[in-house]
C-alpha cells in the first residue's frame, strides 16, 4: 500500500502544483483605457503596462512591471513601474505609500467567500491598516487564447469604500487598472480594461482595439459617423456609403484578436473595402473622418 499512497501523494501534489495561478510573465501586457479627469475627453488615451523583468525589494523578489499613459493629445506619459510578486495563488503589490506589499488578488476564494483585502490608499476618514470586504457571487471559466483563465465575480459589502467593480481575474488583474477601486459610480465608464496577453494568452473585453488612443462613438442618423456598410455580412467588398461628403476618411480593418489587417485612405460619400482575402469571421472597422471616430462591426462570410 506505501507506493500507492506515495504515487497518489505525487499525483495530488503536480496537480497542486500547476494549478498555481500564473502572475506576470515576462513579457506580458496590459492595456487600460484612460479615464475621465478635468482636462480631457473620457477614454481619450490609454494605459500600457509590461512586465520587463524581476528586482528585488523589501528583500523579496518581484517582477517589474512598466507602465506608460498615451493621452489624448497623443503624448505618452511616463508612470512608476509596478512591483508585484505571486504566493500561493495570491497575489500581492508593493504600496509606496505604505512600504509594504499588500495582498491584492486572492485566486484560492470559491462561490459564497467573503474576502478581505487591505485597503491601498490611506483616506482622512480611514485608518492605514483599514479593510474592505467582497463576497464571491461565482468562479467563471473564460478561455483566453491557448489559456483558461478563471473570473471571479464579486460584490463589494456595503459597509467598504473599495472594491473591484464587478470582477477580477487570473494574469488580469481587476477590471479599473491594477488593484481595487473606490466604489462610485462613472456612468459613462465600463471598465476601464481593455486587453491583456502573453505566449499563451490573449483577451479583449473591449470593442476598442488594444492601443485605440481614442474613444469609440457612433454619430446620430444623418452624421458623417453613421456610414451605412452593405453588404454586411460581406463576401469580397463592403461598400461604405456617407449621407454627407466626409472629406478624407481613414479605415483601419481588425481581426476579433484585435491585429491590425489593412489600413486605407480614402476620400468621397462612396468608399469600397476589399475585403475577400480574408477567412469568415467577425471584423471591427475603425473609420477616422474630421468629424471624428467610429468602430463598426463587420461578418465576412
């Protein structure tokens, strides 16, 4: 009976062993959008993060995550790097403003958990060792590429100022940058996530393409925004009719994995995209005129 408990013991440890969450791979990035401010346009920019290696800090090490903001104006910003370590399939952040790593994202939890985190900021009306509470709704499989990453979907209690807007997930994150959020309310926001991949994986939870520096809009009927696409779905061309003169109108032609296939310019009421060398699928046309932006979706047949 001994080999057998020992094979058994083998098997229940490489079982525990590679369901370990992976945590920011090298190599791995992250695409948030931007968000509302005083001084530009909601979702006029974006967020870029990539981990670029390991350091070492409070003595433990990490990986090193860097992060750039393109705004609005097309500027790129440059943001302090993220450090960040994963322990028994949890997650933790370095906090300069505490000194410490804080527990951030705990993948061991299961549907019914209530879970603790410490809070990441210090507010006046909140102790520097305060908490706030969620409670799993559920644990959801969504494939991403080669890889099935698990979404846990959660409810921040009442009495918390902080939380994770809806949801967090394996290599992820959370859904509102990297870590929890205050609870409130931006009703023009969706979250501000948008991609994410490494080898194995790729998701993109948005209708903006990864690094889209400029939010998505359909004008109203009768706009220059509001082309009529036919036919749609398409076999070898689509025709893309304006019901005003756009001027000069740039086209820049998805895949669903969010890869950039054709760009063109054009000019007219009237513009053909050729689109038969492309296998059946779902497409998303971002078209560019003076009068601004819009994201339309495409089946080729």
């Amino acid at each position: 009976m001994k080999p057998a408990f020992t094979t058994l013991l083998i098997v229940f440890i490489s079982f525990h062993i590679a369901a370990q969450t992976v945590w920011a791979p090298l190599g791995a990035e992250w695409y948030h959008r931007q968000g509302a401010g005083l001084s530009e346009p909601i979702g006029m920019g974006y967020y870029h993060s990539e981990v670029v290696g390991d350091t070492v800090v409070k003595g433990r090490t990490c990986r090193k995550i860097e992060r750039y903001k393109k705004v609005w104006t097309g500027d790129i910003v440059q943001l302090d790097p993220l450090l960040t370590y994963a322990r028994n399939d949890s997650v933790y952040l370095y906090n300069p403003l505490f000194d410490r790593f804080l527990l951030t994202y705990d993948f061991t939890a299961a549907a019914g958990d209530t879970l603790t985190f410490p809070a990441p900021d210090s507010l006046i009306w909140l102790p520097n060792d305060s908490t706030f509470q969620v409670r799993v709704d559920s644990v959801v499989l969504r494939q991403a590429g080669a890889t099935a990453l698990r979404f846990f979907y959660v409810t921040t209690l009442e009495h918390s100022f902080w939380g994770f807007d809806g949801w967090y997930a394996e290599r992820i994150g959370s859904r509102m940058w990297q870590g929890a959020f205050p609870v409130i309310t931006i009703p023009e926001i969706d979250g501000f996530f948008r991609c994410y991949s490494d080898d194995s994986t790729f998701i993109r939870l948005s209708l903006e393409t990864c690094d889209y520096p400029f939010t998505t809009s359909v004008g109203e009927p009768g706009h220059a925004l509001s082309p009529v696409l036919a036919p749609n779905p398409a076999d070898d061309a689509l025709s893309i009719t304006f019901t005003v003169d756009p001027g000069q109108v740039f086209l820049r032609l998805f895949d669903d994995h969010g890869r950039l296939l054709k760009e063109e310019k054009a000019a007219g009421m009237n513009v053909l995209l050729d689109v038969k060398d492309y296998p059946p699928g779902i497409y998303a046309l971002h078209i560019r005129t003076k009068e601004g932006n819009s994201v339309r979706k495409i089946i080729k047949n």
